[in-house]
C-alpha cells in the first residue's frame, strides 16, 4: 500500500465513481483503475461494488472497514508531507471529531484562511478522548472534544450544545416518534458520549449490543443508504443529510441529552494559535444558526 494508492481510493469514495475520481486525480480512468486493482490484490480485499454500466459503485463490507484506516492513513502522510513546509510558531493545528469538522467548523476554517492569510492551519480528525493528551502532549494547539475533563495546564470551555435528532431513510415520517417504537435492531449507533450512553441504555440497553456501530457520519451516511436503518445525529449533521439525501428528521418523545462540544487548548499558547482561538471563541453567531433546533428549519 503506498500514498498514491489511498488516494486514489478515497477520491473514488469521495467522488462516487471511478470517472469523476480521475478528473480530479488529472488522470485517466484505466490509472484510477489500475491502481485500486493492485490496492485489492495486495490485501486480496474487494474494496467496490463494481457493476458494468453503473453510473455509481458502492463500498463492499471490506471497503467500509478499510475506510477509517485509509482516513488515517492520509493524515499520516499529510503530516509527514508537512513537515518541511511548516514555519515555527506560525503553524495552528486544530483536532476534533468528524462531523465537527465537516458540518460545524469547514466554513469557519475558510473564514480563517482569507481573514488569517498569514497562519497555516493543520486540521486533524480525532476520537474525542484523544484531544486531552494530544493537547497536553503539545502535538495540537487547539481541540474540539465532546468531553469535558479536567487536566492542569489546560483550559476548558464550553463552545456550543446542539439538540439530537432522529433521521431514517425515505419522504418525510411523523415529526416526533416515541422511543419505545424505534427497532433495536435497525440501529446505526454513533457514541456520542457518557451522557448519551446513559440516557441510551434506557431504551435500548448498553451500546455494545447494537449490531452496528460507526465513528464517522461518511460511514454512517454509506451503511444507512443501503437498509432500512435509523439513527440519532446532532442537528447540524441531520440538516446537512438532508439535504443531500432526503432523509427523514423526526424528533424524539423523550430526546437524548444535547451534544456538548469544549475548546480545549493549553493556558499557555503561541500567538498564532490565540489569534486563531480569539476568531473561534467569537463565532457564536454562526455556530448558533448552524446548531439551531430543528423546530426552526
């Protein structure tokens, strides 16, 4: 396996087929081709569904599995890649989990290149429980956890909370199901945290007997297309499905804590990183209509 290879793996996922991950690789399909074959024959994976005349392919079990670490894989290499690019104490990196990356903060970090022209920014994907030491360790400046812990030197403050909801495949359903009537079985579970699992165990029992568990809303977004599954997602996460898929939003008669995010950075930070924490710490405008309840869409 090399970089080339998960690449070229990932934009076909991203993409959605094997055409359009070559106009963006600025390569021809056959490369795109070649490339994903030797990736299977190396690990005898199945990584696509491919079927001839499809405009689309889909991910097999085994590419699923192979998802989250090809995600690893990549940041591994960015960083590596960045090394000699990066200019002492003018670089931020900035961890937290997937979906507040990409449904919460991706303008932002627009916002911060134009407005911040002269800061790198280094933006990383993490499990919330990582953020801490990785904060402590100095290996992250600034991070997004759904956790909140209390560790010396560091300082902690809450940035938003936003409401869950439920979301299922197909037209629009009733707007507020009772829990009871959700099927255990039809699960597509995301951990969202201690007080999520508290209030889950409730109705469902413990996290560990659902049959399906995923770490990333890509994931989710992939499994939930191909069943009948439901799930419980954060409002921003839900709005932005959506649109994409048409999907269903319903409220729940007895609704799950609302998801917690903290800032999590050193009291003691670089200059680049404050200022780059100042223009977070002053987006609660557009966090709030991102994360508004959905009653109000």
């Amino acid at each position: 396996m090399n970089a080339v290879q998960v690449e070229t793996y990932l934009m076909i996922v991203r993409q959605g087929n094997i055409s359009r991950a070559a106009h963006h690789l600025f390569v021809s399909q056959s490369t795109v081709s070649q490339r994903l074959d030797a990736l299977e024959r190396e690990y005898g994976l199945k990584l696509f569904n491919r079927e001839k005349g499809a405009k689309s392919i889909s991910l097999t079990e085994e590419g699923e599995r192979f998802y989250p670490i090809a995600l690893k894989y990549e940041s591994l290499i960015a960083e590596v890649r960045s090394i000699s690019e990066i200019q002492e104490g003018n670089t931020v990196t900035i961890g937290a989990v997937d979906s507040v990356h990409n449904y919460i903060f991706s303008d932002l970090y627009t916002r911060m290149m134009d407005d911040l022209a002269q800061i790198r920014l280094g933006v990383h994907t993490y499990q919330s429980d990582q953020i801490y030491s990785l904060i402590a360790g100095n290996e992250l400046d600034i991070g997004f956890s759904l956790q909140e812990r209390v560790m010396r030197g560091v300082s902690v403050t809450q940035l938003f909370e936003e409401q869950m909801v439920l979301i299922q495949p197909g037209p629009e359903k009733t707007p507020i199901v009772k829990n009871e009537d959700l099927d255990a079985s039809q699960q597509l579970l995301v951990n969202w945290g201690a007080e999520y699992r508290i209030w889950h165990e409730k109705y469902w029992g413990p996290l560990a007997h659902t049959p399906i568990q995923v770490d990333t809303v890509k994931m989710l977004r992939t499994v939930m297309a191909k069943r009948d599954y439901w799930a419980i997602v954060p409002v921003s996460v839900a709005r932005a499905l959506r649109t994409v898929e048409n999907w269903s939003v319903s409220l729940l008669e007895d609704p799950p804590p609302n998801r917690v995010c903290y800032f999590v950075a050193k009291e003691e930070i670089s200059p680049a990183a404050k200022e780059v924490s100042e223009v977070i710490l002053e987006s609660g405008d557009v966090i709030g209509e991102i994360v508004r309840e959905w009653e109000a869409y």
